[in-house]
C-alpha cells in the first residue's frame, strides 16, 4: 500500500454531498445518496463497491454524464454542477479531466489508427501543428511504454495491455489534472494488470489526481492512498487505505476485506460472511 505522505493542498476534485437519481415522483430511483469525497494533486483515492453500488455514477457526475440533484461538485476551482451546454463543452476541450475506460476496445474507434487515437484530443484543440502534434503523440507513447511502431496499428491488432497504455496516451497527452480511472485492468491478464498499474502509480510525481474505481480491493490496497467504500449509493465508509484494510469499520468493508485473502492471510469461513451479511441486512432493513 502507498506510503508517501499525502499531499497539504486544497482539493482538485470535490465531491460534496451530492445526490444522484433517475425518473420524477413515484418512478424515482434513488442511485447516490449524500456522496462526498475529495482527491488532491499527486493523490490516488479508490472508490470501491460491488456491481451496481453506483461507483461509475460517480465518475459521470463529475463529467457532466449524470444528473446531480442536489449537492455539488468542484474540479480545479471550477464547480461544475452549475454548468450547461456551451460551458460543458468548453470545460471538456480543455482536456482538465480526463476518462480512462474499462474495456480500451469500446474507447478506441476500431477504424482509427493507435497513433490518431492519441492524437485526436490535440486536433480538437489545434494544439500545435501536425508535426508538434506527431511529436507529443510519440512522447506520449513512450511514456505509456508503448511501442511506437504500434502507433501505425488499428485496435485490433494489438493487445489488450497494449489498447489500455494507448488509452491512457491519448487521456494525459492533453496533459489532465484529474484522471478518471473507470475499472482499468479488470479486462486485462495478469502481467499486463500489473504493467498499467505500475504506470498508473509512476504519474503521482507529475502532480495528476487520480480516482480509482474498481471492484478489486487488492488494486486499490496497492495503488490508493485514500479509499472511499460504496455501498447501495451510500460511501459507508472513507480514509487512509491502510487503516480501512487494517481495521475495517462497516460490516461490508470488513465483508471485502475478508474476501481478500492476499490482504488478510485467509478468507473468512462461511460462518462469518453469513454474520457478516446478516449485520448488512439488518442496517439497511
């Protein structure tokens, strides 16, 4: 788990209190209730809970993909639930956020080029000339670990290790203060799980926050310094990694930790998770 102190400064992205739901009156749909977190340059915080938890809602409140009822949101100063239209767009040309997508094939247009992929974000914006723009494209590349002859390769025929690094080329090459990490290797091996983390974890020296969500508690131990637990819409639990792993609070935290051997040692027997569900039962009866 992350050791490095955590960084003094106001936040870059501030969740506060927000309220997420779907349909009018009595077809509503209760999704978020009451989230709030924080993530500050150079900062990793992990956003864990289970299918349907609302984690990925989260992550589209803060682009503007999700309706936000009450509560607001704040990215580098700027509080984006009050945006509309032109402003939305605006703010996203600007590159500020950036989004990196579970599955790189659903991201990347199966038609374009790695290399126009990457480039795409910088055309938009006319961010140079083509030359300059080959130039970042093939830096950026680099940084990532990606070949560059790869860069002159369709999706399809590369890897899926090799789709996620050009994902997260083309999401810093417009250079991002916050990065969006939506469930980024749970479509890849193991080796290659490892690889993009690591690359993940080597951007904190360039100041980037980071929001990780995953379902996998082992990756956000290895990679979060902060973690934010989701359960039914609600963050049930929020604090330093290592505390939450060490000495979990709410029954479904400790249910995750449980269920992490690599974490604990061994998994809880069959008994305990019965208790465990049980106690979850009756917070939410």
């Amino acid at each position: 788990m992350p050791d490095h102190p955590l960084p003094d400064t106001a936040p870059l992205l501030d969740v506060d209190a927000i309220d997420v739901h779907y349909g009018r009156r009595r077809n509503k749909r209760q999704i978020l209730s009451g989230v709030s977190l924080q993530v500050r340059s150079g900062e990793v915080v992990g956003l864990i809970g289970e299918s349907g938890s609302g984690k990925s809602t989260v992550a589209r409140a803060v682009i503007g993909l999700a309706p936000v009822a009450t509560g607001r949101i704040t990215v580098a100063g700027n509080e984006v639930t009050k945006f509309h239209g032109k402003q939305w767009r605006s703010f996203r040309q600007r590159g500020v956020v950036q989004y990196v997508f579970q599955d790189p094939l659903r991201s990347l247009d199966a038609d374009v080029l790695i290399g126009d992929s990457i480039a795409e974000p910088l055309r938009i914006t006319r961010a140079g000339s083509r030359a300059e723009i080959e130039q970042q494209v093939k830096e950026y590349a680099a940084k990532v670990h990606l070949d560059e002859a790869l860069l002159s390769r369709f999706p399809a025929e590369i890897s899926g290790g090799q789709r996620q690094r050009a994902a997260v080329a083309r999401a810093l090459v417009t250079e991002p203060k916050l990065l969006i990490l939506d469930e980024p290797v749970s479509a890849l091996d193991a080796a290659n799980r490892v690889q993009v983390l690591g690359g993940f974890a080597s951007l904190r020296s360039e100041g980037i926050a980071m929001l990780y969500i995953s379902h996998d508690l082992g990756s956000v131990a290895g990679m979060c310094d902060r973690t934010a637990v989701l359960y039914q819409g609600r963050v049930v639990e929020y604090g330093l990694t290592t505390e939450i792993v060490n000495n979990p609070q709410h029954p479904y935290t400790r249910l995750l930790v449980g269920s992490a051997p690599t974490l604990r040692g061994t998994p809880i027997d069959r008994e305990a998770r019965a208790q465990l569900r049980a106690e979850l039962t009756a917070q939410t009866s």
